[in-house]
C-alpha cells in the first residue's frame, strides 16, 4: 500500500476540498451544512484557516485522500485556548488510516500551537467519528438532543473533548 503523507493545504488544494466536503453535505450528517460550498466559499473558507488555525491534508500517491482542521471554539476571548476540530476522509480512501493519521497530525498542530483543548462536534451517530477521537483521548462530554434537522430526521451531536497539556 503506498504511504500517506500528511501537510498543511495548499491554495491548489481548494478544490478536491471541496469535492470531499460537498459529497458529505449531500450524503451524510459528517457536516450538518445543507447547501454545498462553492468555489469561492471554498477559497474563504480556506484563508480563514492560516496560522495556527491550519488545514492539513493526506496526500497518498498524489491524490488527496482527505483533510482535517482546526477552527475557533468560540469568538469571545475566554475561549481562545480551545479549538474544534473537523476530519473528513474521501470515500474512496477510507479504510486505510487516513482519518487516524490525519487526527493525530492535527493534535500535534494544536498543541505545537499553544491550544489547551480540543473539541469534536459529531453529527449523526457516526460512530466510526467517535471510535476515532476516543482512540485518541477524546472523551464524551454529553450529547447535544435534537439540535439539526437533516435528511427529514431530527440527529443528535456527540461532543467529545481532549487535553493538550494534561491539566
């Protein structure tokens, strides 16, 4: 099986983004947006996602399996040591450890930035989403009821939290 490697997106890399994130806007409750993103949102998207708050990619033979993120928990000021992240993995692609490396990339991103607290928002039930952040130290911290309507149907939002620096 050819390596993954993981680095940091690059502007080309907008729009198998967008492609990942669209499929899962249309076929999943990964992301509870309704509307796909369109090119220029992509781009924006993408430029809100410098620094610290970095977007990484897997790229395994050159195309691009799948992207994480970190983004801002909250606006308010009190919050900015705590980030939430995102990961989504081509349909393709999943099945070969792309998500686990991506994850723990991710983490190591946050906590080389100075992030205390990282928080995963899952939607759906996903509980492939939730088997990988417990694998790396994510615990549940409750269950957000009914909070997104979907697909006709009420779902729920896991949330999960992990420790940086173990205090």
């Amino acid at each position: 099986m050819p390596a993954i490697e993981t680095r940091l997106a690059r502007p080309g890399d907008a729009e198998a983004i967008r492609l990942i994130y669209n499929h899962e806007v249309r076929t999943s409750t990964a992301t509870f947006d309704l509307v796909e993103r369109s090119a220029d949102g992509q781009v924006a998207w993408m430029a809100e996602r410098t620094g610290a708050f970095s977007v990484l990619v897997a790229d395994l033979d050159g195309h691009l399996a799948g992207f994480a993120a970190l983004s801002p928990y909250r606006a308010r000021a009190a919050y900015r040591t705590t980030v939430e992240n995102s990961v989504y993995v081509a349909v393709e692609h999943r099945g070969r450890g792309v998500a686990d490396l991506l994850l723990a990339d991710l983490l190591g991103v946050a906590r080389n930035s100075g992030f205390h607290a990282v928080v995963a928002r899952i939607g759906g039930a996903n509980e492939a989403s939730i088997g990988l952040h417990a694998k790396h130290g994510f615990e549940l911290v409750g269950t957000e009821r009914q909070v997104g309507r979907k697909f006709g149907k009420w779902q729920d939002v896991v949330v999960m939290q992990t420790l940086l620096d173990g205090v």
